[in-house]
C-alpha cells in the first residue's frame, strides 16, 4: 500500500494504466467503525427498505387507534363478511375528492348468501379528523378522535368484514400492537439469559460450562412446537388478555435461549484467551467488568444481526399458537387470532378477504430477514 501525495493509497502492484485501480481514502480507513457500517448498510437497498418500513411500523403503533376508522371490536350486524370497498375520487368523470359509495345488503335466496350492492348514484364524501368510538391514544389518553371515517349511512371497510362485521383494516392495525410487540418482549427475555449464561460458561469454564451445555442439550433436545403447546395449555384460562400476552412472549423468550447462548459461549470461549482480556485481568478487573467492557462489545455486530433474524421467528411463534387457538385470545386482538378465524376452509373460499392478516405477517417477516441479512453484511465493512 502506496500513500499518494493527496494522502489517499493505492495497492503496490504495477500499475497498469488501463486497468482499474481501486482507491481507498484515507477518510474510509480512519473512520469510525459504525460509520463504515452504514456507508456498506445504505447500498443495501432491501435491507435500507425493509428498515425504513419496520421503523415506520412500531413508529405507528401508539397511534393505530388514531389511524384505524373503526375500534378493534367494533361490529355492525348488517355487514357480515362485507367485501373490501374501495376509495373513490371521481364521479361520473368530476373530480369529489375521496369519498365511497353507500353499500346495502340483499340476502340472495339462491345462494343463501348476503351481498352487497353499491348505490353508484350517491357519492358520499369521507370525514377527516372525525369522532367516532373511544379508544385509547398511546394507551394512555382516551379520545374520540379518528383520522377519517366514514359518511353517516356509509361503511369504509377497506379491507372487508369478517364474520361479526368488524372492520379487518382496522383489525389489522390494531393486531400489529401484539404481534409486533411479542417479539421484542421475548426477544428481551431470550438475549437476557442467553448473553448471562452463554457469558458465563464461555469465560469462566469448568463445571459453570458443563451445567449450562447439559441445560441447552436438554431445551434444544425437546421438540419445540409440542413444548410451545404444552406451555400454553398450561395457562389459566380465567386470564385476563394481558397476563396472557406476557406470558407467551416470556415462553417464546425462554424456548429461544439456548442458540444465542451456544454462540455467545463459543466467541468466549476464543476472545478470553485475547492479550487486552489478559491484560486487564491483571490490571485487577473483575470478571464482571471484563465480561461486559472488554468481551461484549466485540460480539455486539452479531448480537444485533441475531436480534433481527430472531424477532420474526417469535412472530410467528405467537401466530401459530394463536391460530391453533393456544395464545392469545378474544377479545385479543392479534395477527394470529384474527387467522384463527379464517380456519373453516369453505368461508375463506366464499370470502377470501378473511385470509388478509397472512399479508403483513408475510411481509414483516420478510423485511426482518431481509434487515438481518443488510445488518449481518454490513458489521464487517472492511469485507467485499
């Protein structure tokens, strides 16, 4: 490496006029390391997106309540499995602004079936910033307030009804509250024991590793699904809502330890035996101190790319528990709760809007792993 008289280096090969020279600035070499991870994160462009749409997605949640038009629980009996209806600006080729077109349900004596006609002929005009049913802001303050809603004599399901005439649009954002919750909960409790215990057995050894590898062997030993359903059977079903989510993401947290701890044990295992882990033993460090200042952060890359890759895997922990009917549940409102629902086979041939929760747990899976993979690239900059 040849420093140029512009202080930037170039390799010591000969230099071939017509072949490309890659150039390193000396501003990338003498840059922070976490700079050089988002210079590399940013031309990962799924990964970029898929981060910019999760902020955005837990940014939203205090506020779904202020987004969705209707409250989770809201029915309407006349709308049962109403079809999605659309948001209109134009009629009869003028421009209204956004409005829909007032619905009404015929029982159709052939099929036995409701369906729903709109009325073309009377545009009605949205309502922002409307009142319309309580709900809590933030899940603090109680107001009245909704982004929009809809025209008296009107419905807005954007999405359809499902079977009790709830609104699945409003449903759906209000079920991101719990599904996306449950991951971070469990993912809280799942790197608390596994970075303590992992921590512990790579850097003291002896008999502390021997205990904690017989525990992993045995958890990782057991097969994870029928112990997830066994757990949750075993929760009260005079539980309250609440005390049941929390206790499914401590179980998701619990049955996920074993792995992170596995990893963090065999990095240990090879940074103890470092000069600067030496040198500050020496220096009279406590293990503690050693632990959390000298070994931790130079596992941190992969403690972050392994957070992102384990929260999807808890979503969907709580979606097939709660789909199976062993989560959460109603008057819970979560992803896997309103699938629940979609079971019967023939109800989502007739109305195939009561399968749209499986759209956003697809793509926030996706845009987990899609920010695991951009995150896990990017921790080693200086890589191709």
């Amino acid at each position: 490496m040849t420093q140029l008289p512009d202080g930037r280096y170039v390799d010591d090969e000969p230099f071939d006029p017509n072949a490309n020279v890659q150039i390193l600035d000396r501003a990338d070499l003498d840059a922070p390391n976490m700079v050089l991870v988002w210079r590399k994160f940013k031309k990962h462009r799924l990964g970029l997106i898929s981060g910019i749409f999760l902020l955005f997605c837990y940014v939203m949640l205090p506020f779904v309540g202020f987004i969705a038009p209707y409250t989770a629980n809201e029915r309407n009996s006349e709308y049962l499995y109403a079809p999605p209806q659309s948001i209109n600006y134009y009629h009869e080729g003028e421009f209204v602004g956004p409005f829909v077109y007032p619905t009404v349900s015929e029982a159709n004596l052939e099929t036995f079936q409701w369906e729903f006609v709109e009325d073309t002929t009377r545009p009605m005009p949205l309502k922002f910033f409307c009142e319309a049913d309580t709900y809590n802001l933030a899940g603090l303050i109680p107001t009245n307030r909704h982004l929009f809603c809809a025209p008296e004599g009107a419905t807005i399901f954007l999405w359809g009804a499902d079977r009790l005439g709830r609104g699945i649009f409003s449903r759906i954002l209000y079920g991101a509250q719990l599904s996306l919750t449950v991951g971070l909960i469990g993912i809280t409790v799942s790197f608390g024991l596994g970075i303590s215990l992992g921590s512990m057995a790579g850097y003291f050894g002896g008999r502390i590793d021997w205990t904690i590898n017989r525990v992993i062997e045995v958890l990782r030993s057991l097969p994870e699904l029928p112990l997830w359903l066994a757990l949750s059977a075993a929760v009260p079903s005079n539980w309250g809502p609440v005390s049941v989510f929390f206790i499914i993401s401590v179980i998701l947290g619990i049955l996920d330890w074993p792995g992170l701890a596995r990893s963090v044990r065999a990095k240990f295992l090879s940074l103890r035996e470092e000069e600067y882990v030496r040198a500050a033993e020496m220096m009279g460090a406590s293990s503690g101190r050693v632990i959390r200042k000298h070994l931790l952060p130079n596992f941190m890359s992969h403690l972050i790319a392994s957070a992102t890759l384990s929260i999807p895997a808890m979503i969907l922990g709580e979606t097939a528990l709660s789909f199976l009917g062993l989560g959460l549940r109603a008057p819970a409102v979560s992803w896997g709760v309103m699938l629940n629902d979609a079971q019967n086979l023939t109800s989502v041939e007739i109305y195939p809007w009561i399968a749209i929760p499986m759209l956003p747990i697809i793509i926030v899976v996706l845009a987990f792993n899609f920010l695991g993979d951009g995150l896990r690239d990017s921790l080693d900059p200086y890589s191709d």
